[in-house]
C-alpha cells in the first residue's frame, strides 16, 4: 500500500477521515473566530445610527409579513432577526448543551453540580447588584434581566485574544456556565418578558412538543418532519405571547449525539464497496443513508448551522439592535443613569464574584470533592471574561426598556463589554508575574481531569516504552496497515528520544472492513511478542506497510531474530488473536473508531499529531501530574 503525501499537521485518520477534532473544538474555533464579525457588526450599527439616524430606525422597523391564506405572521424586521432568526441562534446552544451531556465533560453527572452553581451564582449577583442600583426614584427595577446573561460568542473570542495562554479546560467551563447562564435566560424572557399569555396556543405549543418526543422515539429520523415540528411550535410559542426563541433550544436539547460506532463505520464501507460495484441510484441512497446514520443528528446539524448562526444571524443581531446616538451629552445622561451603571456594574463586578465566590463556597462545602477544572486564576479569568453580556443581555434589553431607557441600557452594555475585557487581560498579566510554579497551579490546578482511555495501562499485559514510572503515558490505537499510524510513528520516536519521562504504548485496532491485512499483520507482532521481540516486530511492520502477507511477514521474522518455526506456528494457531481482540474491545468501550487516535495521560488527544501538537499535550500533561503529585 502506497503511503500518501505528508499531511500538514499530520491530521489524517483511516475511517474517519475527517481529522483529529469534535465537535466541541469546532465550536469554540468557530465562536472565536465569530467575535471580530460580531465586533464589526456592532461597531457597524453604531456608525450607522450616528451617521443617519433616521434611515437606521425606519429600515429595521420596516414591516415584514408573511401570509397563507387568511392567517399570516407580521412583524418588523428587527423583531424576525430577533424572534426568528435568533431562534436558531438558542438551537445551536441546545445541541451544543445536549452534546456535552451526552458525550462531552457533562457525561459524567458529578460535574454538573459546579458549573450549574457558578452559572447561577453568576447571574443572581449582577442581578442583586442591579436591583440596588435601581432600587428608589428614577430607578427602573424592571430590567433586571439586561443584566445577567454572558454571551458566549463574545466572551470566548475576546478570551482566545486576552487570555490566550489560558488552559483549553477554561473555555470548556465557561461554555458550560454559559450554557446554564442561556437556559435560565430563556426561562426569564418565557416568564418575565413575554406578553399577555395566550392559553389555547400555548397548549397548542405542548402537544406539538409532544408529537415532537413522540417521533423522535418512534426512530423517526427525517429531517423535515422535525423541521416542520420546529416551525409549528416557533409559530404556536409566538400566537401564545411567549417568545419563541424558547422553541430553539427545546429542539437542540432534544437531538441525539453520540460517537461514530465502528460498526456503523463498517456497514458504511460495505455500502460504499457495493456502489463501487453497482454504482445504481437505489445503491446511491442506501450509501447516503449509512453514512447519515454513522454521524449522530447533533454532529450533522451543529455542522449546518453554527457557521450561520455564528457569522451571520449573530452579527445581525448586533447589527439590528446596538446602534444607538453617541455625543458626549448623551453619554453623560446614560453613565450617570441607575440602568447603565446597574448593567455595567452588575457584569463587571456581579459576575466574577458570583462565578469565582460560588466556585470556592462550593469546593470548600464539598471538601474538595466538586472544584473547577482549571486553577483558581483562571477562574477569576473566565469569571471576568463572563461579564461580556453581548447578544442575549440586548435580547432582554429590547424587551424590556424603550426610548432613552433602552438606549442607556445598550451603553451600560456596550460599556460593559470593553470593561470586561480590559478586566481579563489584567488578571491574565498579574497570573503571568507568578513564580512558574505558581502560575501553573493557578492556571491548572490539581483537580483530576475526566479519562477517556476505558482501559488503564497495564503493565503486565500491555506493551509499554519508555520508564514504567513516567509521569506522561501516551497510548496509540494503531493499525500496522494505516498509512497515516506510519506518518505518526517518526513523530513518536522523536517525542520519546532524549525524553525520561514518557512512556508510550501501542494498543491494536485492525480495521479489517479498509485493510485487508491488518489483522494478520496485530497476531504477527503478538506472536513476536511471545519470543520478547515485539518492538522489533512492531517497527518492520510500520516500515513496510505495503508487504504484510504471511511470506512477508516470515522474512520479518527472521530479521528479528525470532524461532522461525515457533513464528509460524503461533501465526497459524492464531495465538495474538485473543490478545488483539481485547485490544480492540478497549477501543470500542473508549469510543475510538479510527486510527491513529491517541491518549495522553488518559485524556484522548485532539488535533494534530505532528511533534509540535503532541509535545504541547504532553507539556501540558506533564505540569498537570507535577502538580497533583
């Protein structure tokens, strides 16, 4: 088998084929890179707004309506991006949310306890802090929701530009608190800020959503009757006064995510080689079918629809909603106003104490048993990063303030974001002038990170280079077949010379459906192993990927110094068999469905697998283990 051409970053998996990222990673690339386009869409309104005043205001309240019949919806324009579009906005959010439930640091429940109470500790103190703004004369109590929720999108862009040498974990935390922080926003603008409840369209929107949890377990898995579900409840939600956003993040919530099966993956091979065969329309169908059933309907969707969310609805948002006259005059009346300073006040002050106060009150009452996944400063970060309340806090705004009110409510908003940022970039400053050490306990800490490798290490039954007591454990399910385990194997040798501190272990996974000799090739080096050869075995089968038949593998045998005799005989008895399949049971139990696919000290390794991304997982590893040992 031909090798291919080097990949950059060396990013390729046999079966997969997609590169070493998830959907999670996908998602915060894609949040990260959507600030600047928010950021330009913001500014772009304020321009707008100032320049001509006039024009701004009369196109977003330009009426829009949409009929069928005798019955229609109509609506300006700001109100379809804000109540229309926006709705796939909080379905990106559910699907991210029921994601991390599902396959994700959420999927173990004992880790929903901290960032359920920071997410709530970090709205209800801006929200009291408000409130004693505005409490007494000229104060308007009512907007108390305007100051509460973070936004996402905003928060985890400037993060990456402030706080870049912040650990991953942190963005993954305040996704979660965000995600609790959007849940409970939706609840207030449900309860707090819809109009006049229609009862019959709300029951209306109930049973839809009951046909809704009806379909999906009867197996029903077209797209479209769910769109149609979804358009029906957006509707009924709207005809009830609620608003029906609400309908977004029911339907994200309710769809499925879980790991491509390798099973899956098979019978999709097997489809493929049949087209291949056959290539007729009723084959085509049934290959379109199996390669959708291998990707869970969470993954294909957020694929669809976050880039539009994040670069388009988003920014349109922003465009529809932050213009508003600046001149000092005006700045003055609205930084001198209880609503800006309770919103400004209330995120840049109410949201790091709720988040980091909530997060100690909660470790120290559990006795260190619930505490953050990162350390103590990059708590303080991401707590003051949190008070970036961007899209919904604008959302809740428009809802409940109008005139000069919502206008100082954008300012305290605007003003807030600015704020925040200037805020995380000076803890992210004061975290860099600690002592090494110390910085890494503030940014790491010592709480145990989840493992992904279902099998730990075994010393006696795996096969292991490098000190038995390293600090750093790098594991590799690998096929000898797989062009791609040979592009990583140099970059393994160069992680392991000179290193004293790792140790590497090969587990196999044969993908006997794309490599025909994958399997003959793990019981070769099982049988090498029976003779104390099998590292030597293990580097001529990735040296000669493409000549792994039994005379093949004979001849490797005796440049390895083995019985010759004694090779043949295990290979024949198929003596390794046993051994490679427990192998690939421990794959399938740690959701590992291609190769290569490597842990680093338990944790599944995602991205490159060049020597710049593995020694940076293994230099994080490493800190992480000093720390805890």
């Amino acid at each position: 088998m031909p090798v291919p051409s080097e990949l950059p970053g060396h990013s390729g998996q046999t079966v997969c084929g997609t590169g070493m990222r998830t959907p999670l990673r996908d998602f915060l690339r894609t949040e990260t890179g959507s600030a600047a386009v928010l950021l330009t869409a913001a500014l772009a309104a304020l321009v707008w707004a100032n320049v001509a005043p006039g024009t701004y205001e009369s196109f977003w309240e330009t009426v829009l309506a949409v009929r069928l019949g005798d019955h229609g919806i109509s609506l300006d324009l700001r109100e379809w991006v804000n109540s229309g579009l926006m709705t796939l906005f909080f379905f990106v959010i559910g699907l991210e949310a029921r994601r991390e439930f599902d396959m994700g640091e959420l999927r173990e429940r004992r880790r929903i306890a901290l960032p359920l109470i920071a997410g709530i500790a970090g709205m209800a103190v801006p929200v009291a802090i408000y409130l004693a703004v505005n409490t007494g004369a000229g104060g308007e109590p009512h907007g108390w929701g305007a100051a509460m929720s973070t936004d996402t999108a905003f928060a985890l862009g400037m993060l990456a530009l402030v706080g870049s040498r912040l650990p991953d974990a942190l963005r993954v935390f305040i996704l979660t608190v965000a995600v609790v922080d959007d849940f409970v926003a939706l609840g207030v603008i449900a309860v707090a800020y819809s109009g006049h409840i229609a009862v019959p369209a709300l029951l209306a929107a109930v049973g839809i959503l009951a046909v809704v949890l009806l379909a999906r377990a009867a197996g029903v898995r077209r797209g479209a009757v769910y769109a149609l579900l979804a358009t029906a409840l957006w509707v009924a939600l709207l005809e009830s006064g609620v608003d029906p956003v609400v309908a977004g993040l029911a339907m994200g919530l309710l769809t499925y995510a879980y790991p491509a099966a390798r099973s899956d993956l098979e019978r999709a091979s097997d489809l493929f080689r049949l087209f291949r065969e056959q290539p007729t329309p009723e084959l085509e169908r049934s290959v379109r079918a199996g390669l959708a059933t291998a990707i869970s309907p969470n993954e294909r969707l957020q694929r669809v629809y976050h880039p539009w969310t994040s670069y388009v609805i988003v920014p349109l948002f922003a465009l529809a909603n932050a213009g508003i006259t600046l001149g000092a005059d005006r700045l003055g009346e609205a930084f001198r106003s209880p609503v800006t300073l309770g919103i400004l006040l209330g995120y840049l002050l109410g949201k790091p104490v709720g988040i980091l106060g909530s997060a100690l009150l909660t470790t120290a009452a559990s006795r260190g048993r619930l505490r953050p996944p990162v350390g103590w400063g990059a708590v303080a970060a991401g707590g003051s990063i949190a008070g970036i309340g961007f899209t919904v806090s604008l959302l809740i705004a428009t809802l409940a303030f109008d005139g000069p009110r919502l206008d100082e409510a954008k300012v305290g908003i605007l003003a807030a974001v600015a704020c925040s940022s200037a805020a995380t970039w000076l803890v992210t400053r004061v975290i860099g002038l600690l002592p090494r050490r110390g910085r890494m306990r503030a940014l790491l800490g010592t709480a145990e990170g989840i493992i992904d490798l279902a099998a730990s290490v075994d010393l006696d039954r795996d096969h292991v280079r490098g000190p038995a007591d390293a600090l750093v454990t790098v594991v590799e399910y690998g096929d000898f077949e797989c062009p791609y385990c040979g592009q990583a194997e140099p970059v393994v040798r160069e992680l392991l010379a000179g290193a004293g501190d790792i140790r590497y272990v090969w587990r196999h996974l044969p993908l006997n459906d794309v490599h025909p000799h994958a399997q003959l090739a793990a019981e070769a080096a099982e049988a090498a192993a029976e003779q104390d050869c099998y590292w030597a075995m293990h580097d001529l089968l990735l040296a000669h990927q493409g000549d792994l038949t039994v005379a093949d593998l004979m001849r490797y045998a005796e440049r390895a110094g083995l019985e010759a005799e004694r090779f043949r005989r295990d290979l024949r008895a198929r003596a390794g068999a046993s051994r490679v399949a427990e192998d690939v049971e421990s794959a399938d139990l740690s959701g590992v469905s291609g190769t290569p696919t490597f842990f680093v000290n338990g944790r599944r390794h995602h991205g490159a697998y060049d020597i710049a991304g593995l020694k940076e997982a293994v230099r994080s590893a490493r800190e992480r283990a000093a720390l805890v040992r």
